[in-house]
C-alpha cells in the first residue's frame, strides 16, 4: 500500500465522507431529516457564536495589519510576491467565491426585496431595496473574507517564513502541542469541513446551471439533469487537477476573471448605469454605517430570527466550512507578500469586487422591478436558481449573456473544485506541496458524490445544513489560529531599515 494511503488523516476523513455518502444515498429522507434537526440545533444555539467570533476576525487583522507586524514578509525577508497582481487577485477571487457571488449576485438583493430582513419593512419598496443592496454588500464584504484571511495567513507564514508543513494541525501546535492523536483529529475535521463547504458551493452552482439550461434550453430542472452536470463538471474537473497548479488552476482563473469583467462591463453599460453607480454608493455608506450592528444582530425577542439563520448565520458558517480549503489555497499563492499587503489585499479587493458586481446585477434587477414594473422578485421567490437569467431577460443579448453566464458558472466550478482537491490531497498527504495525482482523483470523486447526495436529500436547504454542521466544531479552530499566531508573531524579528530609507527619512546635513 502506497505511503499516502497509510496516513491516518486520509483514513478517518475519506472514511467519514464515504459513510456520509452511502447513508445519503441509501436513505436520503432519513439523512434530510438529521440533517434538518442539526441545522436547527447548531443555528438556534449557536447563532450568536458565530457572529461574535468573526467579528472578533474583522478586528483581529485590521489590528494586525496596522501594527508593527504588518511588514514582516509571508517568506524569506528579501522574497518578491510569486504571481502578479492581476493573477493573484484572480485566483482570490476564483477561490473564495466561484459560483456563489454569481448564484447570489441577483437572488440575494432580489430576496431580501421580497422577504425583508425587518418585520417592519414593506416589502417591494424603494426602502425594501436600500436595506436588500446594504445587506448583500455586508454579506459578501470584510466579514467574509476576514475567516479566509487568518487561515490563509497562518499557513502560508508557516509554510513560507517558518519552512513547515501546511496542515492545520502545525498550525495550533504552540497551543495544542505535537501529540499525534490530537494533530490527526484537527487535520481530519479540517478535511470533512472542507469538504462539505466544497459540496456547498458545488451544489448551488449546479443548481443555478441546471436554472440556466432550463431558461436557454428549455432543459428540465431536475435531479437527473443535475446528477448529469455533476458528473460532467467531475470528469472536467479531474482533468484540469491531472494538469497540476501552475497550469489548470491559473488559466481557468484567468479566463474566469476575464469572463466577470465581459459580463461585468456590459450590464453596467447595457443596464441602467446611474441608478447602479447610486446603488453601489449608497449601499457601501449603509454596508460602513449598519456594520457593527449587522454584524452583532440576533433576535433574543422575536424578531427575524429564521431570516438571520437563513441568512447570515448560513453565510458565516459556509465560509468557516470551505475556510481551510480557502485558506490553504490563498496561502499557496501568497508567498512573497508582507503580512500587511497579504491583509489589505484579501481584505479589501475581493469584497469591492463583490460588491460592485451585486449593485450592477441585483441593482439592474432591483431597478426593472421599482421602475419598469417586471416581477423578477416574484420569480426568484418562486424559483432562486433563475434569478440572474430572469435578469437577463430584460437586457439586449439575452441569449448570449445566458450562455458565458453558465461558461463562467462552470469554469468556477471546476476551479473552485480542482483547487480543492489539490488542497485535500495536501492535507491528507502530510502538507506535501506536491500530492500525488491519485489521491487527488480520489477527493474529486469524494467531493462530487457528497454534493450529489445532498442535492438527492433535499438540494438548496441540505447543502446549507451540511455547511452549518461542520462549521461549527471549526469555528473553536479559526480562534486558537489566532491565540497561535499571536504568541508566534511576537517571537518574530522586525525587518529592518534600509540604510537609503533612513536618509530618505533623515536627510544628511550639508558641511558648513
């Protein structure tokens, strides 16, 4: 038996995942049922964890990042950053979100214009739209991307200043020490967190591409139709992983950032370009505004508590679960950048970027429905995974817009999963850099049959269960990463100045 297949993390996880799969498959309304009770056990007892905790993130790194840490280099004090900017952002942007801001880009303003977050709100009004673009811009904004970054920061300053493996479990060593009993549980619940946000994420992009087939093609939305894309984006995606990072991974996340640009450009031109540079406006003063009240919001006397777990409980939890595999990866493209660019980097950009893409396609949405009179809301209540395609049916080129929609919903499905088995490979094969293909093969298969599963017992709501679950044991992990990083970051040594910047700084007096 080859070495990799003898490692315990690989084991336990693979072994957990494959159960999760057979009881899904056996009994699916069995599996819907626990999965329901556990939805709502972790959601109803736990909400409030959640949110105090990435919170306390968001402070963490910006602290951090203004500290006098922020300069020290993720490597070698004299290393230059491994990709250029646009390639990185890329990748970011290809691994964080994928096919979830462009599954919520439209259906998330969209919903909460329907069903609003305030009990007092009316719904389908110009104030309705205000909160729903406000509310998007804050899901999608610093809070998200704040649980990627402390992952992502810790491994790659571990990986690339300190020479070590990239297993969380090396990680939380200067808080849980190097027992093997213990480094093998950390490793394995970080794998099966991994996977079932992967499978989140794979899930909804397979929904909305079976959505977008039925409004082009008139195809069915089905479960067989949905078994069919999974099993083509698997056989595309194991293809892409064969051909290792440098390749698969960094053109597809090139050709994805260029097609978001295309699509990007012409709604904000096609569509109503003021009303979506007042909405983007608007909606960042009222993101800055509701922050810290956003941000800490629970209902402890009645008000809107099943929209907050529907929404920004389920939110938080799905980025603590897919976190490990985000971070690894953001991690492994990180190298050469100090700890302060690394931040403001993965902070700000990728959240911008976001942002305005919900006010160009949620606003151009919103926009029709306030002014032009279209029920594109009504839809979206009614079916979530038309929502950017019923959009496009009130813009020119309706067609082909369509159309690079479900290319760019499938090459972010293949990166996103190409780039996660990469990382489960690593995690399972000791923190290697360079995994064997077969154990990324086996992860591929792994991955694609627990989102299939999950789509069979019960689609949109179970693949929000299976995140929320397995975020949670996770949650504990992300804060002793930044009790761990801490105590490491004190002991590191503070570059120092270079003797031409002193002199910038303190200019030498002329003789006489």
């Amino acid at each position: 038996m080859k070495k990799e297949f003898r490692n315990p993390v690989f084991i336990i996880s693979a072994s957990v995942v494959l159960v999760l799969v057979i009881l899904g498959a056996v009994n699916p309304k069995g599996f819907s049922a626990v999965a329901t009770t556990l939805f709502d056990f972790t959601t109803i007892n736990f909400g409030w964890f959640y949110l105090i905790s990435v919170f306390g993130f968001v402070i963490f790194l910006i602290a951090l990042a203004l500290s006098k840490y922020g300069k020290i280099k993720i490597g070698p004090p004299d290393s230059e950053p491994e990709y250029p900017f646009f390639t990185w952002i890329g990748m970011l942007f290809s691994a964080g979100f994928g096919a979830g801001l462009v599954f919520w880009g439209v259906a998330e303003p969209m919903s909460h214009f329907f069903t609003t977050p305030f009990s007092g709100l009316e719904a389908q009004t110009e104030e309705a739209a205000r909160v729903a673009m406000g509310y998007a811009f804050f899901h999608w904004g610093i809070n998200q991307w704040s649980v990627f970054a402390i992952v992502g920061l810790l491994i790659a300053y571990l990986q690339f200043r300190k020479d070590k493996d990239g297993l969380v479990s090396t990680a939380l060593e200067p808080v849980l020490g190097k027992k093997k009993g213990v480094k093998t549980t950390i490793d394995s619940l970080a794998v099966i967190a991994t996977v079932m946000g992967i499978a989140t994420s794979l899930g909804l992009g397979i929904l909305q591409m079976n959505g977008g087939l039925k409004a082009v093609f008139d195809v069915p939305n089905s479960i067989w139709v949905q078994l069919a894309i999974t099993g083509v984006l698997l056989a595309l995606y194991l293809i892409s992983s064969a051909t290792g990072l440098d390749k698969g991974i960094k053109w597809l996340s090139n050709i994805n950032l260029g097609l978001c640009l295309i699509l990007l450009v012409f709604v904000f031109i096609a569509g109503p370009t003021v009303f979506i540079l007042n909405s983007f406006t608007l909606g960042l003063g009222d993101y800055i505004t509701n922050f810290v009240g956003y941000s800490l919001r629970l209902s402890p006397y009645g008000e809107g508590g099943d929209w907050l777990r529907d929404w920004t409980i389920f939110y938080w939890a799905w980025v603590i679960a897919w976190s490990p595999f985000v971070g690894a990866f953001v991690a492994r493209v990180s190298r050469g950048r100090s700890i302060r660019q690394f931040i403001f980097g993965v902070l700000v950009v990728p959240p911008a970027i976001a942002c305005f893409w919900i006010a160009t396609f949620g606003g151009t949405a919103l926009n029709s429905d306030l002014n032009n009179g279209t029920n594109i809301a009504e839809a979206v209540n009614n079916d979530v995974t038309v929502a950017l395609f019923e959009t496009y049916q009130h813009l020119p080129m309706t067609g082909i817009l369509s159309i690079l929609s479900i290319m760019l919903i499938a090459t972010f499905l293949i990166t996103s999963a190409d780039s996660a088995t990469y990382i489960l490979a690593s995690m399972t094969s000791g923190g290697t850099l360079d995994p064997s293909l077969v154990i990324k093969l086996i992860w591929g298969v792994l991955m694609a049959a627990i989102a299939a599963v999950l789509l069979v017992a019960g689609g949109l709501n179970a693949l929000q269960t299976a995140s929320l679950v397995s975020a949670l044991p996770f949650t504990v992990v992300i804060i002793l990463f930044v009790y761990a990083f801490t105590k490491m970051i004190r002991k590191e040594p503070l570059p120092k100045r270079k003797e031409h910047d002193v002199e910038r700084s303190f200019p030498k007096r002329k003789n006489g």
